[in-house]
C-alpha cells in the first residue's frame, strides 16, 4: 500500500549449524519462518515473546544486518535501533558529544558548527542538558544512557525506529520516563516504531498494534485493545495469564491458563503446529500440518487451527 513505511513478506532467516565431524550431514537451524506484516508511517508495532523467539533477529533483518529471504521493503532512508543495555551500546572511550555526533560525520557533510548545533539539539530533545556534551557515558545513570542512545538514533531523522528491549535493562521508575520519553518523540517527529519486548504490559502502554511471536512465527496480530479483549491464540493466552496480579482472590477467579512445559528445540521443531505441544487445546490435525496466519477477525490474525474465538 502507499502509505506503508514498512512491508514484510515470507521473510525467512536460517543459519547452518556447525558439524560435528565431517561425517556429519549439514543441519540447519530456521529462526524466522514466513514472517509478514505491514506498518502504516506513524504507528507503533509491538513485538513481543518468549526469550529466543526471533524478535532482535527480525529486527536484524530489517536493518539488513543478517541475511535474508523474502522482501522487505521500507521507506525510511536511514531506520535506526535504540538497543537494550545502555551500558554496552555506548563506546565508553567517547564524550558525549562524539557519540551522537557519530552519524553526522558518517552520512552527512555537514561543517562542524552544523553538527554542535544538531548535537546539542538532540540532547535537548531528550532531555539532556547541553552541559553534558564533553562528559564520558560512566558518569551517567542508566537511565541518561538510554536517552543518548535515543539521541543518536534519531540524529539522522529516521521514520523508522526499531526498540530492542529499551527498558528492560532499568529500574522501573526509570522504565516509565524513557516509554513516556518515547511516546512524546512519536508524537512530535511522527515516528514509527517497532517496540520488541518480552511482557504485554509494556507493550500495551506504548502500542498501536501487538505482534506475538514463538519460535520464529507470528502467531497473532492485533490491535492493542482487540488482542486484550478477544484473545484468539492459545500461547497469547498464556502470555496473558503470566501477568502478575497482586489481589490473590482475583488472581484464583480469572482462572487463566499456565503456560507449562519448556520451549522446543529449534533444532527439532515440531512438524506441524509449533505451539502444540504446550497447547491444552491440541488435536490431530494440529501435530501434522502448521496453521497459516489469516484474518478470524476484522484486522485481527491468528496461526491456529482452532482459534478461541471459534470455540
């Protein structure tokens, strides 16, 4: 469409696993299986799942950072990625100032008054004092790091922003002022972002759309308020169900399913649905042929054979 900033389709990511001896046939582990999805400019994807389900690999291929197959087309010249730790994502031998002005000397011809002003710009942006410009990334908290980093990507003024896990690795008071931080830029660049983490809540708060994915797969695609109030895959049921809830009595009355058993090997996946064996609602059908993403709902998708709106 014409306004999407962002098209993926069937994009798939594989990597060849080492033999163990010459004798041994090549295997290869598939990360990424038929990923596809649309981004309209100015909204905001959630992207959550389990640790090692394909959501930073995904990223990685739609900044071209892995190889690839399928298409992936976007309209943003230069998108950028605000990345999980802070701590590690900033050279710790640069100032400040070097950091976030870094992309203007790489991509730009910019004279060197123009860049101080860009870089002092960008620090007001996210609230950093211009003061702070000659000082090294160990002297601020983890939660300023995360704004310099958020400096850095918006310094070439991407459309399109990826956040890796940009909270997870601060406090939680903190968690609250670099979402709030990131809703307010959205709002005044008109930026669109992909938000990957690992619980709802989180991405309930900032997203337009939630993406959920297990073992390299979208099972479930939905607006924010449809995903919560009509929940068709089983595994975002029990994504659900692991939000805590403080009233213990409350806690007993929803009665919600535990997600239980462990994720399957990549290396041995499960021939047709690739949630079955954790799934109390499984049948024959689900162990020999894999669900394909469709529409059940108005705008909402779902890779089940049985979708809970259905039963």
């Amino acid at each position: 469409m014409e306004n999407n900033i962002l098209t993926v389709r069937n994009v798939n990511v594989s990597y060849k696993n080492q033999k163990k001896n010459i004798f041994s046939k090549t295997t290869y582990q598939h990360v990424l299986k038929d990923v596809s999805f649309e981004m309209k400019e100015g909204e905001i994807l959630g992207l959550v799942g389990e640790s090692g389900c394909g959501k930073s690999t995904l990223a990685k291929a739609i900044l071209g950072l892995v190889p690839y197959t399928g298409e992936i087309v976007h309209a943003s010249k230069f998108p950028q990625m605000v990345f999980q730790d802070p701590f590690s994502s900033l050279n710790p031998r640069k100032k400040v100032f070097d950091i976030i002005a870094e992309p203007y000397h790489v991509q730009t011809k910019m004279t060197r008054r123009e860049i101080r002003q860009n870089v002092e710009r960008m620090m007001e942006l996210v609230g950093l004092d211009k003061s702070y410009q000659n000082r090294y990334p160990h002297e601020f908290s983890g939660g300023q790091r995360q704004r310099i980093g958020i400096a850095r990507a918006l310094a070439l003024n991407p459309k399109l922003v990826i956040c890796d896990e940009p909270v997870s690795a601060l406090d939680v008071s903190i968690q609250a002022q670099i979402l709030n931080l990131l809703k307010d830029l959205q709002k005044e660049l008109h930026l669109t972002y992909i938000f990957i983490a690992h619980g709802l809540p989180t991405v309930q708060y900032i997203s337009d759309r939630i993406a959920v994915m297990y073992m390299g797969k979208l099972m479930e695609l939905a607006p924010e308020q449809e995903l919560f109030a009509h929940t068709l895959h089983p595994y975002t049921e029990g994504l659900l169900s692991a939000i805590p809830v403080a009233d213990p009595e409350a806690r007993d009355a929803q009665n919600k399913p535990i997600l239980e058993g462990d994720l399957p090997s990549p290396l041995h996946l499960p021939q047709g649905c690739r949630f079955c064996s954790r799934c109390k609602y499984a049948r024959d059908v689900c162990t020999r042929q894999e669900p394909e993403l469709h529409e059940v709902l108005p705008g909402h998708y779902a890779a089940c054979h049985f979708p809970l709106a259905e039963r």
